[in-house]
C-alpha cells in the first residue's frame, strides 16, 4: 500500500513521460492564447481583453473553462466522501446543479442588459458605488484560493514528499507566473487542455474501480451504512445549509467573469445546461472512486486516500495520467481564483490608484497567492472548514441583496445594500464567537446572517415604497 509513502518512486518513466506532456500541452495552450490575442489589430493589450477576452468567449471555450474552474478541491471532494459517503454527492453535486439551472433560465439574461467587467462592477451599476466597495471586498475574501492552494500543496507532498508549506509556495509561483502573464486567455485556452485531461482521469479511476472489485453490492459490504444515507450521519440543518451555500452560485464571481467574456447571451444558456450534464458525470465518477478508496484504505488520511488508491489501482501510463489529471483539476480552478481576486484587487478596489490596470493586476496575482498560503495555515488544513466559512459569510452577505435587486431595480439604495450586508457580517461574527444556549449550538451562523440580511432589505424596502406613495400621493 502506498499511504503516505511520496508517489514518485511508484511512478515509471513513462508516467513521468506523460505528466511531462500533459504540463507541455498546457503552456503550449496559454502560449497560442496570448499569440491569438497579438494577432489583433493593436498590439497594445487592454483591460477589456486582458480581464475578460474581449468578449469574444465561444461555447466551446466557455464550457471547457467553466467545467474546469469548478473542480479544484478534488481533494476536499475525496475528504468529505471518505468522511460521509454519498452525502458528498447531495451537497456537492444535486444542491449545485440546481443553482445551476436557476442561473441559466433566471439570471443570465438579466446580466446580460449590463456590459460589466466584473460582479462588483455590475453591483455598483445595480446599487451605487459604496455597494460595489463591500461586494468587492467579499468577493476577494471569497475567491482567495485557500482550499486550491492548500490542495496543490497536499499534490507536490504526496508526489515528491516535500512539505505541504514548500509545495503551497513552488505551486503558486507556477501557477502565478502564467496567469499573470497571459491574463483571461491563459486561463481560458490552459483550461481546455485541463479540462479534456481531468474527465479522463476520474473516468478510468470508476471504470477500473467497477472492473476490478464489483458494484454498488461490494461497496456496501465494506462501507459504513451510513456512508449510504443522505445525510450521511450529519444533521439536516448541517446538509441544508450546503444548499444554501450552493445558491451563491447566482452570485459567482467565476460564472459571471464568464458570462461577461461570452459573445452572446445564448452562449452562456447553452453553455450552462452542457457544463451542468458534464458536472453530473464528473461527480458520479469521483464520488464513486472516493468510495471505492475508502472500502480499501480505511485507515488512510481522508484527503488523500482516493489520490493514493487510484495510484495503487491503475496499471503503467494511466499512473501518469491519473496524475496529471488531478494536477489539471487543482490548477485550472487555482488560476481562476487567483485570476478574480487579483481582478477584484487591482479592478475593483485599487483601480483609481493605479494607472495601468493590467500591470496592476498582474501584481495583485501574486499578492493573492501569498495572502491564500497565509490563510491556509490558518485554517489547518481543514477543507470543509474553509468551504464552509468563505462560502457561508460571501452567499450570506450578498446574495439576498443581489437577487432583490435582480427583482426590484431601483428599489434598494446604495446605502441599504451596504446596511444589510456589513450587518449580517457581523451578526455571524458575534454568533461564531460568543456563548450561545446549548440548544442553539447546531445553528449555523450563516443562517443567522441570512435572516439578518432578509429583515434589513424587507423592512428597507417597505420604508422605500411608503416614501414613495407619499410622493405620489402629493
């Protein structure tokens, strides 16, 4: 068993041959990305082009990088299954494809009307400025890529067997250097040679899984009932509240930088149902290889079993594969969300203090790089603990007062939107940290912050319509 044994010596030249060549492709790809972009009219690269392609995102592209950008936490996936069962499956796939298709069909036309570069740019044309301000500080808090950092830094350790800390630092310079270099177009032309590499991968690991030891039949002999339940042993408010987490999916920053970038509103429809087909396949293969390696290496980290049992399970060459493929899902998410944060940064918030956006940015890549390693120490490691707290304060904070405006244009007021949202921040603040009854311990403060946001915006919006009447009336 390999374990916690690094995994280069287990693998042969020929598995190196073809990680080699997978990482080969992928500069190649980033490469012809900023190629293409030269060969337009002017050589001088703009902000448009720069952060988002100058809108000229076909469907290929557009399902090929947002598949891609959605699956970096491979890992923190094999965690929470080897933890819970099919569990991950609920609360990381059926609450998520339902969000996805209410952003299909109920708010990318919406977006559509607005010419945005990014989702606090569309806030303050939504809101005001002071708005754009808030959203744009929650929305670098949420894109910092902890989990994708820490997640590569766990890769390079169980490779090479250096520590997670030096792997987290050699991977966001790599990482950090073509992303910045090449801006959306790296991104976007890196994630189509990702994307192709790491459907493959977990695609042999369940077919191989399925061939070599049996069905559904022989993972229920050596897998906890529990692991076979919705819930798996967690409590319903627990679940839930992924379903909620999931609803922040109507407020992205990663879907709307690809709406954004797309040529048409019909692109971004198609290229959600299609991309949400491919999610279905995607989660049905890696929660089954998670399982799979959780009925033959009980006793293994978590985080790292399914990585160590598809090692162990498939032969010469597809090793290789295997590798590179979870090597393409970690990276192609991390360049997105080191892409968006450093766009929030240098666009969003420091933009009147920099002259030129695209050196600016390409700054900020790096700076967020350094502050995610920093938070991951933090966090110690825990996926679902960094999920769980990004996600619920971003989706807490925002997602109501968006969907509203979405709703009622013109009805909240910059200064309401901003009231609610630094309000249910703090709400969950106070209920994370302060001593609470012991029967109100199992409610998440997401929930609290959720409710705190509805009251505030409800009540705001009934003061605006009686003013209104008022004025009316006269």
């Amino acid at each position: 068993m390999l374990n916690s044994l690094k995994t280069a010596s287990y693998l042969h030249w020929i598995d190196w041959s073809v990680i080699g060549f997978v990482l080969l492709l992928t500069f190649i790809a980033a490469f012809y990305g900023n190629f293409r972009r030269k060969q337009t009219p002017s050589s001088k690269i703009t902000p448009l082009d720069y952060l988002l392609m100058g809108r000229q995102l076909t469907l290929p592209l557009f399902v090929a990088t947002l598949v891609a950008t959605w699956y970096g936490g491979i890992l923190g996936i094999s965690e929470i299954t080897f933890n819970y069962g099919i569990y991950n499956f609920v609360t990381q796939g059926i609450f998520w494809y339902a969000a996805y298709l209410i952003f299909a069909f109920f708010v990318a036309d919406k977006i559509a009307r607005y010419k945005s570069m990014t989702l606090p740019d569309l806030t303050s044309q939504l809101f005001g400025p002071k708005s754009a301000k808030v959203a744009a500080f929650f929305t670098l808090f949420n894109m910092l890529p902890v989990a994708y950092i820490l997640s590569l830094g766990m890769f390079l350790h169980m490779v090479f067997g250096i520590s997670i800390l030096i792997g987290m630092i050699l991977g966001m310079l790599f990482t950090c250097l073509y992303t910045a270099w090449g801006g959306f177009r790296a991104v976007v032309f890196s994630d189509l040679i990702q994307f192709f590499v790491m459907c493959s991968a977990v695609l042999l690991v369940a077919l191989f899984s399925v061939q070599h030891f049996g069905g559904i039949g022989f993972l229920k002999a050596h897998l906890p009932a529990t692991h076979f339940t919705i819930t798996g042993g967690n409590s319903w408010l627990n679940t839930l509240i992924w379903g909620f987490i999931a609803l922040s999916t109507l407020i992205d920053p990663s879907f709307y930088q690809r709406c954004f970038a797309a040529k048409s509103p019909q692109v971004v429809k198609k290229g959600i149902l299609i991309s949400t087909f491919i999610w279905f396949c995607f989660d049905i293969c890696t929660t089954t290889g998670a399982l799979y390696a959780r009925a033959l290496l009980p006793h293994a980290q978590p985080g790292q079993a399914y990585f160590f049992y598809s090692i162990q399970l498939l032969p010469i060459g597809l090793k290789g594969f295997f590798v590179a493929g979870i090597l393409a899902i970690i990276l192609s998410t991390l360049n997105s969300y080191l892409f968006i944060a450093s766009n929030t940064l240098s666009f969003d918030l420091l933009r009147t203090r920099f002259t030129n956006v695209v050196f600016s940015n390409r700054i900020a890549v790096f700076a967020a790089g350094t502050v995610s390693i920093i938070l991951a120490q933090l966090f110690h490691g825990s996926f679902k603990e960094i999920w769980l707290i990004l996600g619920s304060y971003f989706s807490a904070c925002l997602l109501v007062p968006i969907l509203m405006g979405y709703l009622y244009p013109g009805r909240i007021s910059d200064r309401l939107f901003v009231c609610s949202s630094l309000t249910s921040a703090l709400v969950m603040t106070l209920w994370h940290i302060l001593p609470k009854p012991e029967v109100w311990e199992t409610l998440d403060p997401f929930y609290m912050g959720i409710l705190t946001s509805i009251c505030i915006l409800l009540i705001g919006r009934s003061k605006y319509e009686k003013v209104t009447s008022r004025i009316i009336d006269r």
